[in-house]
C-alpha cells in the first residue's frame, strides 16, 4: 500500500504563484489514481484522477503528472488561490480496491 | 457528484459508551461502503470495507468487536465505537463508489468523535 507518515509536511506558496505536491507510492499494481483536497474538519473532496495508461492529465487550473518508472505523483495548482488552502493527498488502487491514501501535503496559501 | 452523507458530524461521549455513525448514500445504491479513521495531522488510514448483506472487512489491526460495522441496505452502513475510551477519539470518514460514475470514491463529510 501507499506509505503513510506522521506531521504532514507544508508547502507555502505566494498567492497566483503556482503550486507543485508531490507523492511517492509504493504498490506498483495500482492502476488508478486521484488526488483529493481535505479542508479542516471535512471529508475529502475529488480534485482530479488518472488513470495508469495516461502520463499527464489536466483539469481547470490542475494538472496531475504520473511517472510510473519512480512511482511519483504530481499536482500542479497553477495561479494558487487563498481558496487553495487545504491538505491535499494521494490515493491509489488497483481493480476497484479500496483507496490507499498517500500521507498528505498541507498547502499554505500566503496572500 | 454523487452525494455521500454521515451523521452525526461530531459526537461527545463518556468513556465505556457506545457511539453509531451512519453513512448514506443519497443518490445512488452502494453495495460496498468504506470506513476510514484520521487522526490529527495525518492520513487517512482504512478500518474496513462494508458489504452490503454480509459480514464487513477489517484492515490488519482494527478490532472488529469493537468496531461493529452493519450494512443492512443498499444505501446505509453503520459504524459503532464500542466502549469508546479516549484513544478512540478520531475522525471518522466512510466512501462509496458510485456504479455508474467509475473508480471515484465519494466521501461523507466525517463524524468527530470525543470521548471524555
């Protein structure tokens, strides 16, 4: 599964800079893969998914890169908002499995 | 997107006190429902996976007598904190996929559990 840690790292990011998160998996059977966004005291919330056959993905404002040689993850929030401001994490399966969570990045937006 | 609902969205209990959270799903039917627990500064962690009409599955570690978990119907599981002490206090989170939507899991809004 996807390794998890304690004390989330953070990343502080001047507002309408951009934003890169990583994440490092470990199951090299995962096959599909999402990065969510969990405000304080919410449940997570879908930003954007890929899917193993694909290298880069992009949404409004979000771009998710994968490199399945390193097993590494990217978000890249482009023109980052104070609305921004969140913890954002990885999360992968393989075949419909239950979702892995990666162990997070708390994202501050500095206006 | 599909919608996912738990409640209560916080709950205060005594020590050696039962507590149940629900997660709903409202517009759509869930065969399988996802309960994870988070505590503070860290990640989502997996507790089990709730069938619908059979017996949950637990992740390594987490005590499933005291974990009860029932999914009597397509759109309702159920998770109760047995003679919840304090080191239960967590966050408590469930998903579901939608069947028609794909791989996304949608998530309820968690349940803050306190136990004094």
């Amino acid at each position: 599964g996807e390794s998890v840690g304690l004390h989330l790292p953070t990343l502080s990011v001047q507002e309408g800079d951009n934003s890169i998160i990583n994440c490092a998996y470990s199951n090299s059977a995962s096959d599909y893969f999402i990065w969510y966004k969990q405000e304080s005291g919410k449940g997570p919330q879908f930003i954007i998914d890929i899917r193993s056959n694909m290298d880069k993905r992009q949404g409004q404002r979000v771009t998710v890169l994968l490199n399945k040689t390193v097993k590494h993850l990217s978000l890249q929030i482009a023109a980052t908002q104070p609305g921004d401001s969140a913890v954002y994490f990885c999360a992968g399966d393989s075949g419909n499995t239950p979702l892995v969570f990666g162990k997070g990045t708390r994202l501050s937006v500095i206006a | 997107g599909a919608v996912v609902s738990q409640h209560p969205s916080w709950v205060i209990c005594k020590s050696g006190t039962s507590v149940k959270i629900e997660c709903r799903s409202l517009d759509f039917q869930a065969t399988t429902m996802f309960w994870y627990r988070q505590f503070p500064k860290q990640s989502l962690m997996l507790m089990a996976t709730s069938n619908e009409g059979s017996k949950a599955t637990y992740e390594q570690g987490v005590e499933k007598d005291k974990f009860l978990i029932n999914h009597a119907s397509l759109t309702l599981s159920t998770l109760t904190v047995t003679s919840a002490h304090p080191e239960d206090s967590s966050f408590y989170i469930c998903s579901a996929r939608h069947p028609g939507v794909g791989r996304e899991a949608f998530f309820g809004q968690g349940t803050r559990l306190t136990v004094v």
